[in-house]
C-alpha cells in the first residue's frame, strides 16, 4: 500500500497490462477499505490529518475519523463559512496516490480491473487474455467531484437516456443506452453534494437508491451496478431540519452527521483569519498590525454572531472576518502609499471602510432589525466589538493612565487619511503602560502611537466616557 501523503509514482514504471498487474499481487479494496487502511496507517504515524483547519481538532475531528473507520458516507451539517466544503475535499488525502484501472475506450467508468462492473470491463475479462488488456492509473486528486445542489438535475449526477444511441438501435434497458452522470462517474471515487436541502426531490430519490442498493435506475429501467463510492453531502442546519426539504428515506440512510462549529475562542477565529487572508505586510509598501486591531477585526465576527439584528440561523461565515481584514490592511497601506509612512499601521478609523467587504454578508432578523439598514446594523457591531476588546484591555491594565491622557476639554480629530504625526504632536508623551498593554512600540512609532490613540478614543467612546461628532468622513473626539 502506498502511504496516503506519498508522492505519486511516475506511471512509466508502473504495470501497463492486466498481467502484468496481476504478477504484482495487486488486491483490490473498495474506496471506504482504502481510506479506512490509509485513515489508520496516519493515526498510527501522529500524522497531521486535516492541514489548515484550525479549532477542530478535539471536536469535529474525532468524529470524522470515527465515521470513516465506520466505513459511513457523511453529512456536514454547520452554518455557512465553518469549512465544511474544504474538510470534505481534504478527504482526498486518505486515498492512494494512484489506483489501477481497465484502460477501455467504451468503459463509463473506472473499472477496477479485477472486479469491473461495466458490462466492456466484464466482456473484456471473459474475452481477452489479460496480456491485451491495458491498465491506466488514477490520480487521487481526480477521484473526487463535488456539485452544488441548486439547479442539480437528475442528469447530472445520475445519468439519462442518450438518444443517439437508442438511434443507433440499442434497446432503453442495455447499459450502453445510457450517458452516466457524475456519481456512477466516480466508481471508486469521492462525490459530494453541497447545500443537499436545495436538491430537487427527485434527485433525491435517486440518491436514495444509490446509499441504499448502490445501484442506478434511469427512467425506470434498473442497472445493476455495484457502485463503489464514499457519498457526502453538506448542508445548513436551519434549511436540512426544515420539514420537506430532506426526503426521511435519505436522512435515514447517511451513516453520520458531522457537526461543524464556529471557533471557540477569539485567538483560534484569528489564526483562521490570518491563514485565509494570505496578506502580505512586505513589500515597498510594508504593514505593521497590532494585535488590538486583530481582535477587533474578529470580534466584529463574534459580536454580528450574537447580535439580535443579524439572522442567527444563516450564520456569519469567516469569510466575513476575511474580508475585513484584507479590506483593513488595504486601507493602511493606501495612506502608506499616499503619506509616504512607512510601515503603515491599521487604525480603528481604516475600519470605515468595512461596509464594502460587510454589506452582503450579513443577513438581517427581519423580526429584530425593526428596520435598521445594513450600515446601521454593521455600525452597531462595530461599536460593540470596539467596546468588548477596550474593555478587556482595561479591566487588564486599568483605565487610569490608559484614558489619564485624554484631560477634560481636549479635541482630537481622527481620519485614515491623516497623517500620524497629527496624533503625536496631541500626544506628546505616550504613558509607559501602553507599551506594555499594546505591546507595540507605541512610544518609538508614530503610525503604531496612532493606532493607539484611535483605539483609546473609540473605546472610550464606545464605553460612553466621551462624545464625538462626525463632519466631512473625520471623526472629532471630545473629552
């Protein structure tokens, strides 16, 4: 057995005859026996199983590897953005790099050269001597399709009628009078069926058929294949509880349902960010970020998530935090280019900008919004996020000389296309303890002290310790 994340062989040295395979002592395994053996020999060697997916480890995990030693085609049921397609395709990994398989040019699938189920690879066996019979190799990454329900039609992932052929005069009920869809396609294979509550009912039906007996009928005439393939599906809570949406026969037959969940923690929702975003803070137009500025960037995720204006059960994806944060880190770097500031530093003021990677993202409680648009549902998070993360930051390292700045009767006017020396010269000295509770350079850096100062203000603000007003896109802070 080739060990699952080994490279794949060069074919030229590989067998190119069913003899030839044969000499080998090649055995044959159904899909879910593959996966299963590869599955184990990873667990055995602590190998990282799911690269890239990050809080799962203790929860959805689990009971992925349990449902694919149980040998059980999977639903992953979790609200948008909780990786659910990418944990499926990452399935691939528990198959061999390459498999043999009956090289026929009339064969609709990859016929596992010692048990074919297509009628050529059986004729071909019963006729031909195994020296004449050519073997191809399947590569792993081809064994797995993938189809979005919406608009799915029997066809497509089943099969139909070919008419040219029932032309040609071969009769409705033979094998070769059908074209196959994309599941009998993937014999030996991975399929998934993406948002499967959004599948027509009777396509439905016909993948009922196909967990229950394994086999395909089209337009009533049965073809007996023994299909071998490990069927997943995805789907939203909300929509797969939703009575008639799912036919109960298919419910009933899919061996596991895999709950996907949000990040449980801030920190985890924040290494998610930064490993999707692909940022680059290089460049000759480099980016510094503070950690603050994370946080808040995540936290505008969490606090849409519970928000009572924002449709829980659609969900907020990553994809949200994502966006945002890109959207934050361009903003930045335009005043870098603009200013000539050098690196640029991600301020509270560069998060205005976010209705443009938000809008659309988010889907308003139609009950609970009382008619609140997008942009005022998105400010409300904003503010809550800003307020949670200050509010942290000072039960930590007290508000007395974080705010102590600030006296009574001070104007600050913030913008994201001011320059950071506006800030220093109203902020002459930075307080010791912003080093230590930012831990940034807020002292040494003037793009990081501005930073630093939007984020006081908006905080204390956000926490109705002073008031601001608005004129022309900059904010002024009153203390």
């Amino acid at each position: 057995m080739n060990h699952p994340t080994d490279a794949a062989p060069s074919t030229s040295t590989l067998p190119r005859t069913l003899a030839q395979l044969q000499q080998t002592g090649w055995q044959s395994k159904s899909v879910k026996e593959e996966i299963r053996d590869n599955l184990l020999a990873m667990l055995r060697g602590g190998e990282e199983l799911f690269p890239g997916i990050i809080g799962f480890d203790d929860t959805v995990v689990p009971e992925i590897c349990i449902a694919l030693l149980a040998g059980h085609d999977m639903l992953f049921l979790g609200e948008k953005g909780q990786a659910k397609s990418r944990l499926m395709r990452l399935l691939v990994r528990f198959l061999n790099p390459l498999v043999p398989y009956l090289d026929l040019p009339d064969s609709p699938v990859h016929d596992d050269p010692l048990h074919p189920i297509s009628r050529a690879g059986r004729r071909a066996i019963a006729e031909r001597p195994a020296a004449e019979i050519p073997i191809g190799w399947w590569p792993r990454d081809e064994r797995y399709a993938e189809r979005l329900a919406p608009g799915t039609k029997f066809a497509d992932v089943i099969g139909e009628i070919d008419p040219s052929r029932l032309a040609g005069g071969t009769s409705m009920s033979a094998e070769e009078a059908l074209h196959f869809g994309l599941i009998p396609r993937m014999h030996r294979g991975i399929f998934a069926m993406n948002e499967l509550p959004e599948l027509d009912e009777l396509v439905q039906v016909g993948l009922f058929n196909i967990l229950e007996e394994r086999d395909v009928q089209i337009r009533g005439y049965p073809i007996r294949f023994d299909l071998d393939a490990l069927i997943l599906f995805s789907a939203n809570p909300a929509t797969f509880n939703r009575s008639g949406k799912v036919i109960p026969q298919l419910k009933d037959r899919i061996g596991s349902v895999i709950h996907t969940h949000y990040p449980r923690d801030r920190d985890l929702g924040i290494q998610i960010m930064e490993q999707e975003s692909g940022a680059d803070f290089d460049g000759d137009f480099p980016v510094v970020i503070p950690y603050f500025m994370r946080q808040v960037v995540e936290q505008i995720s969490i606090a849409a998530r519970a928000s009572k204006y924002v449709d829980h059960q659609s969900g907020v994806s990553a994809r949200l935090s994502i966006a945002n944060y890109r959207t934050m880190i361009a903003s930045a770097r335009r005043r870098g280019a603009v200013l000539g500031e050098q690196p640029a530093v991600p301020r509270i003021s560069d998060l205005g900008h976010l209705y443009a990677s938000s809008l659309g993202k988010l889907e308003l409680d139609l009950m609970g919004s009382h008619q609140m648009t997008e942009r005022q549902v998105l400010d409300a998070v904003l503010a809550e996020a800003i307020r949670t993360v200050f509010e942290e930051y000072v039960e930590q390292h007290g508000l007395a000389e974080i705010g102590a700045v600030f006296g009574q009767g001070v104007k600050i006017e913030v913008g994201d296309m001011l320059p950071s020396s506006h800030y220093a010269e109203r902020l002459q000295r930075v307080p010791p303890v912003w080093d230590k509770a930012f831990e940034v350079n807020a002292s040494g850096d003037a793009g990081v002290r501005a930073s630093c100062v939007e984020f006081v203000l908006a905080g204390l603000y956000a926490t109705d310790r002073i008031s601001r007003a608005q004129k022309h896109g900059r904010i002024i802070y009153e203390v």
